[in-house]
C-alpha cells in the first residue's frame, strides 16, 4: 500500500469511529451543560460523579478493548472460531466486572467525603451514581460489541447507534432535569435516568446487528457455556488494558479531586475546561481504534511493512488535528466556556476568569494526549500490553500526579499548578509509549 492507500483506508475507517465518540461524548457534554443551567452545585457534583463513574467505567472497558486486537487478528487470518470465542469471553468478563462494582456505586457518598469533598456535592454525587452505576452494565457490553464489529470495519452502525443513544439523551435531559412536558423536575437524578436508558439502545441495535450480519460467528448460541482458554487471552490481554486506561484516567481523576480541594468554583470552571478537552481527544481516540484494528489486520497478515506505514499515517493525522485544537483553544476561551453556562449565572464571571488559565493549559496538552493515545492504539493492535501498563502507571502516577500537586501546593499555584502536572505526565508518556511502538517495529 502506499501512504495515499493509507490515508484514504484511515479516514474511511477513522471518521465513523471518531463520530461514534464524540456522540458518545455528546451524551456527557449534554449532562454538563444542561446540569450547569440548573446550577453549579449540582455542575460540580456531576463533575465529580462522572469522573466517578469514568474511573470504573474503563478498568472494565478493558475487557471489551481486548475484544479489537483479537478479533482484527484472527479476522486477517481467517479463523472464525476465534472471532465467536473471544468476543464471547469477553461479554462474559464484562458481565462479571459490573456486578462486582454495584456496590461501590450505592456507596459513593462515603467515599466522596473520603476524598475530601463538601457533604453536598458528595451527596448529591451519590444520587448521580446509585442510578448511573445501573447503566455500567450495557455500557461495558456495548464496548465489546463495538470492538467486534470495529475490527470486522463494520463502523457505520457502531456511528448510527451512538447518535442515536445522543439524541435522545437530550431529549430525556430536558425533560427530567428541569420538569419540562409534564415530567418531575428531577435535576441531576433526571441526568442520571436518561444516561442509564441511553445506554441500553445502543445494546439493543448492535445486538440485533451482530446477529444479522455476522450470522457465521454466532455469537449469542450457547452464551452460558464458559470458555476458559479464550476467557484467559481476554483476561490477559484485558486487564492490563484497564489498568493502563486507569492510569490515564486516574490521573483526571486526581486531577478533579485536587481541584475541589480549591473550592466549588474552581471545580465547576475545570469541569468546563476538563469536558471540551475530552471532546477534541474524542478524534485521537478514534485514530487510536484505528491504529488498533489496522495494526492488528497487519499482524494478522505477517505484514510488516503495512503495519509501519500505518503507524507513521495515523500518527501523522493525530499531529496535525493537535495543533488545529491547540489554535482554537487559544484564540476562542470565552465562546467555548460561555457554552456551559447560564447567562444569569451568579459566578459567572469568576468562572470564566479561571477556566481561560485551564484552556489555555488544556492546549497544552493537546499534542501530547494525541500522541500518547496513538502510541498506546498502535501497541494494542500487536498485543502488547503488559509494559505499556508500566509505563502509563509510572508517567502519570510517579510523574504527573506528585507534580501536579507540587506545583499546586508547595509552589503555590493552585489549581492551574493542577493542571501543569497534567501536561507533564502526558508528555512523559507519549514519548515513552511512542519509542517502545517505533524501536520495535525497526523504523528507521
């Protein structure tokens, strides 16, 4: 292939899979906006509570991440049967990893306060999760649904069902967040039911998919019957993948802890700036399942050649899209910020004064996030996840979280200091997990 075949094979493949994250991030961006229009005690409970719930969440998306690799490998193969047991297998481990966290949802509020957090927010943190947490259990099962049929590049209905699930979690906001047709105002809890509803659509639509269009894999034929072996390489490959994802997003998550400690304003102006930042890495994270898929075909095929000129093509798009994020982010703060808040908003003002110095840190970062999330797509794609885990763990746990709260603590900055941490740990990882990807594959 050449690098103009690569380009057209990555966009084809990479725009229905960067759509079908920003609609799924549509869905937290909806809860934010219209939860900050209620008001911004119930902005920085949700803050918390999704970054809650988003820690959970993507320990057990590994499970169903495994599912790509796999399925892209043995699909380039020809092996079939492999391609039924572990997505099969890894349905079954999703399964099990919700129902071993139920209970730290109904929990939550004791372990809000644990970290610090004012008694409200934590309570009304805890109202969010005791509903939320029900919908971790289609959430993970739509995560391998996706990887199954991402790796077989059937993307288009991966898109369809997401923007599906998006809409109409904006109806069911306005609806049960602000008691309008009729319905109870409800506020965050209102949030929380439609995020649980819309979490079951998508499960419906690819299941039916699934069953239609891939009738030669059977997916759902026996669905009780274990399988230890393909369990195991789920497992094996899964849960440093979560780990790794932790790590990440465990950072965030101290990130948004650390914050609080400053005050409710500070935290509702990084929730702001922590959510468009997540929307722009929504396209990294789609190159990166590309890379995966593409990787894994290449590995599949004993193609060499194809699996680096892919790499340098997916790694290439992420670099320009960072910096057209990073221009925006620097030239246009306010309209970005505005969108999140009221116009009668009481701290409106000292919102935007702090979310600016995020956005302006949020840019920061950009190229880095984008280059780390590739780096990590390109290692799932040839299986190798155990040191990947090791390095994420060591630049954002060892590196990001200590100076984030260095600079914020000791040296004075407060919560931009939070932040500056952020951009050294993603930095220290993306070189780290971009030089094992390229020494291994011998690109000279």
């Amino acid at each position: 292939m050449t690098y103009a075949s690569h380009i057209k094979a990555v966009t084809l493949l990479g725009l229905p899979l960067v759509g079908s994250h920003l609609a799924q991030m549509a869905i937290g961006v909806t809860d934010t906006v219209m939860v900050g229009w209620y008001d911004v005690t119930s902005l920085a409970a949700l803050t918390l509570a999704s970054t809650f719930f988003f820690v959970i969440f993507v320990f057990g998306a590994g499970f169903g991440n495994a599912v790509m690799p796999m399925v892209a490998e043995a699909s380039a193969s020809g092996d079939d049967t492999r391609v039924r047991r572990v997505t099969r297998m890894g349905l079954w481990a999703s399964l099990g990893y919700t129902v071993l966290m139920q209970p730290v949802f109904l929990w939550s509020e004791d372990i809000l306060l644990l970290l610090g957090q004012t008694e409200e927010v934590a309570a009304l943190g805890e109202e969010y999760l005791r509903i939320a947490g029900i919908g971790l259990i289609p959430a993970l099962l739509v995560v391998t649904l996706k990887s199954y049929l991402s790796a077989l590049e059937r993307t288009g209905v991966v898109l369809l069902s997401t923007i599906g699930a998006a809409i109409l979690n904006a109806i069911m906001n306005y609806a049960l967040i602000f008691g309008n047709w009729g319905f109870p105002e409800l506020g965050i809890r209102g949030a929380a039911i439609a995020s649980v509803v819309n979490q079951f659509l998508p499960l419906i639509i690819l299941c039916i998919y699934a069953r239609i269009k891939q009738p030669e894999h059977d997916l759902f034929a026996r669905f009780w019957k274990i399988d230890g072996e393909a369990l195991w390489e789920v497992l094996r490959l899964g849960v440093p993948i979560g780990i790794t994802i932790l790590a990440e997003v465990g950072l965030f998550a101290a990130a948004s802890v650390m914050v609080g400690w400053f005050g409710t304003i500070e935290l509702a102006a990084h929730g702001v700036a922590l959510q468009l930042a997540s929307v722009t890495f929504m396209v990294h994270l789609g190159l990166s399942g590309v890379a995966t898929i593409r990787a894994g075909r290449a590995l599949g095929e004993k193609d060499e050649t194809r699996l680096r000129m892919g790499g340098q093509v997916v790694l290439a798009m992420s670099f320009i899209f960072s910096l057209l994020t990073i221009a925006v982010f620097v030239i246009f703060p306010d309209p970005l910020v505005s969108l999140f808040l009221a116009e009668d908003e009481p701290a409106r003002e000292e919102i935007f004064e702090i979310a600016r110095v995020f956005m302006v840190l949020a840019a920061l970062f950009q190229l880095a996030d984008g280059m780390q999330a590739i780096g990590i797509g390109l290692l799932r794609g040839v299986q190798d996840t155990r040191i990947p885990m090791l390095l994420a763990a060591f630049g954002y746990w060892i590196v990001g979280v200590p100076s984030g709260y260095y600079i914020s603590q000791n040296m004075g900055y407060g919560s931009p200091g939070v932040w500056g941490g952020l951009v050294i740990g993603l930095s220290v990882v993306a070189v780290l997990l971009n030089l094992r990807f390229w020494r291994r594959t011998w690109v000279q």
